[in-house]
C-alpha cells in the first residue's frame, strides 16, 4: 500500500506538492493519447470478450429480484466537476433506499463515515457474489468507451463526497475518474475513507503510462484472487 507518508510528505512541503499536480494536470499531448487509446480498445475488447458474462449476470439478477432493473446508473463526479451516470449491474434490493432508513444507529454511523456497509442488508445473494467478483463494475465499460471514465484514474465518487477531499477536490476534478485505481490494488474495501482519498491524491500525482499498466496488471490478480471486494 502506498505509504502515508509519501502523500504527507507532498503536502508538507507545499511548494513541490502544487508544483507536481500543476506538472501532471498538463500531461503531454503522448500520454493523454496513449491512455485514451488504451482505454477505447481496452473497453471495446472487453465488451466484445465478456458478452457471455454480460448475458449470464443480467439472467441472474433479474432471476432473483424480478422487480429491479437489471442495471443501475448512479450519477458520479467526472472530469471539471460533470455529472455522469456511471454504470453497474444491481447489486442490491429493488428497494435498497427503503431498506437503508431501517439501519441499526450503528450501521448508520458507520455508512454516514464510509458511505459503505460491512454486513450491507440491501445486497442481493448475486449481487454479493458479483461485488467479491467485481462483475458489478462490468458495465463502466460503456462509461469508458464514451469518455466518461478511464480504465485507471481515481474512484467514482458523488457529489457529497467531495467534501472529503477538502482544498484538493479541484485537483480530483482534473482529471477523469477510472474503473480501477490504486485504491483498488491497495486493499479496497479494507481501506478507511481517508486512505482512499489519499490513493486517489497519490495517483494524480504520480500517474504515467507505466503506472497505469501496473495498476491494471495488478487488479486483473487482485479480480484473479478476488482480494480487497465486498
């Protein structure tokens, strides 16, 4: 896991810190162009290769909870603050809003501090199973192929969420967020919020062409061995 004190270390001195994201911010003309061909073919090829799952995950869900859609759309934070539906196969209940007002005051405190659940009651049994597997996230390929969303770039977050990020949410805003991260090969769901924003601020930092080939290396073993999912 990327250490905290690297990120701390760029905050304290302010100087190199503002100086490194304004470097990145302007990434030469080569490595916007490779990252965003990476990311057409990357997406086209897994929409093409993962039709079958596309099909088997869609009969299940609706199989299970015939009443919900087979995928939800959530609107999230893109590139200068645009709002987009990002995509994903339901996961939880067709009634998941109705469900979460009957958590427990501890479930509650701990979703107001996350904005996740460890024992979630509005996941479905396949939607469980599609969570530990990140087939949920499957349909953001589609976010990719329109230019939504990256193949590597920070999480997908709501507006609320941006408060998190403090005087840095700019910074998270310039650029656009990915399918998968350093959070997510740097533990995922074992990860505080604050650890996550700070990924996600490391990655804005350092981010290249080599570093976006580890990321996605490394979460093909992570899906491989699905570690860090809930």
């Amino acid at each position: 896991m990327v250490e905290k004190k690297i990120y701390a270390e760029c905050v304290k001195n302010s100087n190199l810190y503002f100086s490194t994201i304004e470097d990145n911010i302007n990434k030469s003309f080569i490595y916007n162009f490779i990252k965003r061909t990476i990311d057409i073919v990357g997406s086209l090829l897994g929409i093409v290769i993962l039709s079958p799952i596309f099909l088997i995950v869609a009969l299940a869900i609706k199989i299970e909870d015939p009443k919900g859609s087979i995928i939800f759309g959530h609107k999230r934070v893109g590139l200068n603050g645009k709002q987009f539906k990002c995509w994903k196969f339901r996961s939880m209940v067709h009634n998941a809003e109705e469900v979460l007002k009957t958590l427990s005051p501890e479930q509650k405190k701990e979703y107001s501090e996350t904005f996740k659940l460890k024992n979630d009651p509005r996941i479905t049994k396949v939607g469980n199973f599609i969570r530990k597997t990140s087939l949920d996230e499957l349909p953001q390929l589609f976010n990719i192929l329109k230019g939504e969303m990256s193949i590597v770039g920070p999480r997908p977050i709501v507006t609320k969420e941006l408060d998190f990020y403090g005087e840095y949410a700019g910074y998270f805003m310039s650029i656009k967020p990915g399918l998968t991260g350093l959070w997510q090969v740097s533990g995922r769901s074992d990860t505080t919020y604050d650890e996550r924003v700070e990924l996600d601020m490391e990655y804005i930092i350092r981010r290249n062409t080599l570093l976006d080939i580890y990321i996605i290396f490394m979460t093909a073993i992570k899906v491989v061995k699905r570690e860090g999912a809930r």
